[in-house]
C-alpha cells in the first residue's frame, strides 16, 4: 500500500505497530538500525537490548514503537511487500502486452535487488536478505490467524494477486494462479540464498540472471500448457 505524494511512502497495516517509525527520526533510526543488526546476527540472536546499543538509544525508547521483535520484523516484511507493489506498478503500467508484463512482474518478484535511493532509510539489499532468511517467522506461528484477520498480510496477498490477474488473463482457465506466483516467490527465494550459501543446490549460468530466467521460461510453459 502507497501512497504517491511529494515524497512517496509504503504505509504499513497499523495493527503492526505502536507508533509508526516514519513518524519521527527516532523511529527512522530504529528501522535502519534492525535492518542492519539482523542481517548481521540473525533474527534469533536479535534483542531490543542489543538494538538499542546499535543505535544510541533505550529498550523502552523502541518499545514505544513495537510492543516486540515479532511486530518489528512483521513491519519489516510487510513494507518490503509494499515496496515490491510499488515496483511493479512501475515496471507493468501502460504495458499493454500482458504476456510481457507477467514477464516483467517475474523480474521483479526474482531479480537481484539493488537499494532505491527513493526511500534513504531502508537498505533494500539488507532487507531482502532478511526477506528470504526470516520472513517466514511471521507466518508459521500461533497468531498467525490473528494477525491474519488484523490485515497483516494484506500487502503480500495483493502482489499475489496482481500477478494472477495477469496470468488468467493470458490463459482464463489455469486453475492454479495464486499457488503458481506463491512458489515462484518462496521458491526464488530459496534459489537466491543457495546461490549465496548452498550453491551446489542451484545453477549459475554465466552472463545471465539464472533464477529470473528459469522461472520466466517455467511459468510461460505451464500455463501455455493449461
């Protein structure tokens, strides 16, 4: 969810927070400060104790923001989703081919991300990373159904859904939109952090995007085929 003002922003479910971290400089910096501390230590080892030592500031100065790591890491994904709906809009609009934007939105949904200088506080790289590491944590847990309910997953549910409008649309009686764009992002996120760690669990084909590739050209045969 965005909105396209002077200055754009990816506003995030309220439910998720206390008070929003764009609110304020404070708030800004505890962003920022989690992206960094979590891709450096891992969201287990990670404690509102040790990110208040990273930024200069108190525990109870963040928990006036998020009642707990949870929440933060809840608001993390969530805004990386936002911010993947904005690429798209971006990448897709006045596409009117629409083999060609599933083509693009695959892209976005799979390409290496590099940082948008459009939003200075967020390092897109870091967050990605996160992403693919821990975003699970948000969903296979007991409150997922609460948090369901609550709107949390609403960003992720549209860019799913935003990408099987233009899948039924090539091909109207594919059963399988929604299952087919959710494995193309979790699985492309598995490919990218075996990439990273475990490459023999992947391919590197030189002088290509191997992951974006792949899944383009498996998407494309298997609704033709439908």
């Amino acid at each position: 969810m965005m909105t396209f003002d002077s200055k754009i922003t990816i506003q995030v479910n309220e439910n998720v927070y206390i008070k929003s971290p764009d609110t304020s400089e404070l708030g800004r910096k505890i962003v920022k400060g989690s992206i960094e501390l979590i891709d450096e230590i891992g969201f287990e080892d990670f404690n509102f104790k040790k990110l208040a030592i990273h930024i200069s500031s108190t525990e109870a100065s963040i928990y006036r923001y998020f009642e707990s790591k949870h929440s933060l890491l809840s608001y993390l994904v969530l805004w990386y989703w936002g911010w993947q709906q904005y690429r798209m809009t971006l990448r897709i609009t006045n596409i009117e081919d629409p083999l060609e934007r599933l083509k693009r939105a695959i892209m976005v949904l799979t390409e290496q991300i590099e940082e948008d200088s459009t939003f200075s506080q967020i390092n897109e790289v870091l967050l990605n990373k996160i992403v693919i590491a821990e975003s699970s944590k948000i969903f296979l847990n007991k409150k997922v159904d609460q948090d369901n309910d609550s709107g949390f997953f609403l960003p992720y549910k549209e860019l799913v859904q935003v990408v099987s409008d233009i899948i039924l649309e090539i091909n109207a009686n594919f059963k399988y939109p929604h299952m087919l764009v959710t494995t193309i992002i979790e699985g492309s996120h598995h490919q990218r952090y075996f990439a990273e760690h475990l490459p023999r669990l992947t391919n590197v084909v030189e002088g290509e995007d191997a992951i974006t590739s792949f899944y383009q050209e498996m998407v494309t045969k298997i609704i033709a085929n439908k």
